[in-house]
C-alpha cells in the first residue's frame, strides 16, 4: 500500500522526480532575476511589493503548467480551453508592469519546456535593458485649471499667454450662461516661467475679478486605482 501511495504521487508521465525538480528551481532562480530588476528599477510613486512576488510565482507557476503539458498534446490542448475561461482584472499602474508580466510568463514556460539555456540567455539579455533603461520616465505634463467669469475670458486669457506664450495649450473650454473653465497644458520647462515674475500665475489670476479658483496638476501616465 505504502509503494503504491508513492507511486502515485510521484508519477509525472514520462518525467522523473529529478527533473521536475530541475525545472521548478531553474523557473524560481530565475524569477529572482525578475524580481530583483523590478524592485531597482521601478520609479513609480508606490512600490508594490506584492506584485513584485506575484512576478515570482507566476513565473513558478507557469513553468508548472508547462511540465505537466509539454510532453501531452492531448492534456495540452484540455489544458488552453479551461485557461481560456479565467478572466483576470488585474489593474496595471504602469505600462512597463505589462512587459515584467510578460517576462514572467516566458521564463516559465522556458523552464517548463527545459530550454534553460533559452531562459536564461534572455532573461539576461532583458535584466540588461531593463537596468540601463527601466529608469527612464516620462516628462510630466501640467494641468492649469481655471474657473471664472464669462465676462473675463479675454483676460484670462491675455494673462496665460503673457506668462507661458505658445506653450500652455488650451485643451478643454467649458462654458455656462455665466461661467467658464478653461483647463490649459503644458510641460515642465513651461511650468516653470510662472515663476519668472515678480508675482506667480495664481497670484496674478486672482487678482481678476470673478476668478473662482485656480488649479494646478500634475499629469503623469501612472494609471491609479
């Protein structure tokens, strides 16, 4: 009874233990790689250690999934329909998560298949870029949102071009029987002529009459939620 419980929880088709073994620590080795160049070069606002472990088991995971089907077309095939009906809604804050998602994916299913070698040489390859470029982040863009008087629109106006010139574009003007709200943007170099005068922009907008507020935003591609 005893030989046959260990048969049956150690037989894998045509794998052996030592094998299955081999392909499970080469996919965890690896996921280390990804999980050490996702944690140096993130430059989000909030560092997410739990995806960054999640990064680690789906990558054991996958190579898993790939062990038990690789040498089965039959199992293979059963196994891509019910993979099919699982929905994940996971909400990705930054789009270079999507490509660690991805690397995570093909590390297991390189180690599931036993292409290490393959495994390996790109995951160096992509540990490379993503170091000397993973650090790269997009210019912010800013946001001056204003709400007045429709009866001071004009100079409002004349007030923005003075400070910023072509560089504050007018992307959004909402209008009311009294009221309007202009929402203007810009980058960072012209962010910063605001404060190239004796008074800033919103010191100078609320000195006209009927300004109702003045907001500033920064704009950046994070996605929060």
């Amino acid at each position: 009874m005893k030989e046959t419980l260990i048969s049956f929880f150690t037989e894998s088709g045509t794998l052996k233990t030592e094998d299955i073994v081999i392909r499970i620590l080469a996919a965890a080795v690896l996921s280390i790689c990804i999980y050490i160049s996702y944690w140096f070069t993130h430059t989000g606002t909030a560092y997410s250690r739990k995806f960054n472990v999640s990064l680690v088991t789906l990558t054991i995971l996958t190579a898993t999934v790939m062990t038990v089907i690789a040498n089965n077309l039959a199992l293979s095939l059963g196994m891509v329909g019910a993979l099919s009906i699982v929905r994940f809604r996971t909400a990705i804050k930054d789009s270079r998560d999507t490509t660690y998602v991805f690397w995570a994916i093909v590390v297991g299913i390189c180690c599931g298949a036993g292409d290490y070698y393959v495994g390996g040489i790109g995951s160096a390859i992509v540990f490379i870029f993503l170091v000397i470029l993973g650090r790269v982040r997009n210019e912010n863009r800013y946001l001056l949102v204003i709400r007045a008087s429709r009866s001071q629109e004009l100079e409002i106006e004349a007030v923005i071009t003075d400070y910023f010139g072509i560089g504050a574009v007018n992307k959004v003007k909402n209008t009311s029987t009294n009221d309007v709200e202009m929402i203007y943007e810009m980058d960072k170099k012209t962010y910063h002529k605001m404060y190239k005068k004796d008074k800033n922009i919103t010191d100078r907008l609320y000195d006209i009459e009927g300004v109702e507020y003045v907001n500033i935003v920064a704009q950046s591609d994070e996605v929060t939620g």
